[in-house]
C-alpha cells in the first residue's frame, strides 16, 4: 500500500481485540484525521464513552497515544502501533498492536473502514 493515500475524514469500526469481546451491534468507532506525518482524532461506542488518540504516521505504520473514558466510570490511556493494509474492495485495515499504561500485555485488535 502507498503511504499517499492519507487516512484523513476516514472512519473505522472495531471488528476484533484480544483485550475485550466487541459489541458487534455497536462496534467501538473511530475517526481519523492526518496532516503532514501528524494524525488524530476521536473515537466512542462498544464501553467506550469517550476517547482521543494523538500520533505519527511513517509511511504504512501509525504510532498514538491514547485516553478514553469508559462507561463504567473509570479511564484508561496506552500507546499503539498499527499497520494499514488495504482491503480488496478499496477500504483499509488496521492492525494495532497496543499496552495500556501500567500493563506490559500486549493486546491486538483490528479496525476496517466504513462509510461515514
């Protein structure tokens, strides 16, 4: 995949995660939004209230930095690294390897494209 094609106004949804069962019927959803090596955005659904991620992007591979609040009144924050694939019918992939802070488990969970 060509590191061009910018992740920018693209939003995905949650599909799988070894760190939690996904709630398929309302998937965690993301938004992305990337200028210049920079990306960030917002994301909400499945136990998540709220949450921001903030990172860099180097070619097919994004580095963040995350916080969320969850509905059950607590928050949780981490870093992760994921790597864009594309999709046969045109949509992109990302697999995400990520720790929450405080934790060395390595968790990975997998987001694909969909319509805003």
């Amino acid at each position: 995949m060509s590191d061009t094609k910018s992740l920018n106004g693209r939003t995905f949804v949650m599909v799988s995660s070894t760190a939690s069962e996904v709630n398929h019927e309302a998937p965690t959803r993301f938004v992305y939004e990337e200028a210049d090596g920079l990306v960030w955005g917002g994301y909400t659904g499945d136990t998540v209230t709220q949450g921001r991620f903030v990172g860099t992007r180097d070619g097919d591979v994004i580095d963040i930095t995350y916080v969320h609040a969850l509905k059950a009144g607590t928050r949780a924050g981490g870093r992760s690294s994921s790597r864009i694939e594309p999709l046969p019918d045109g949509r992109l992939r990302l697999v995400e390897e990520f720790r929450f802070d405080g934790d060395d488990t390595l968790h990975v969970s997998v987001c694909e494209e969909v319509s805003a």
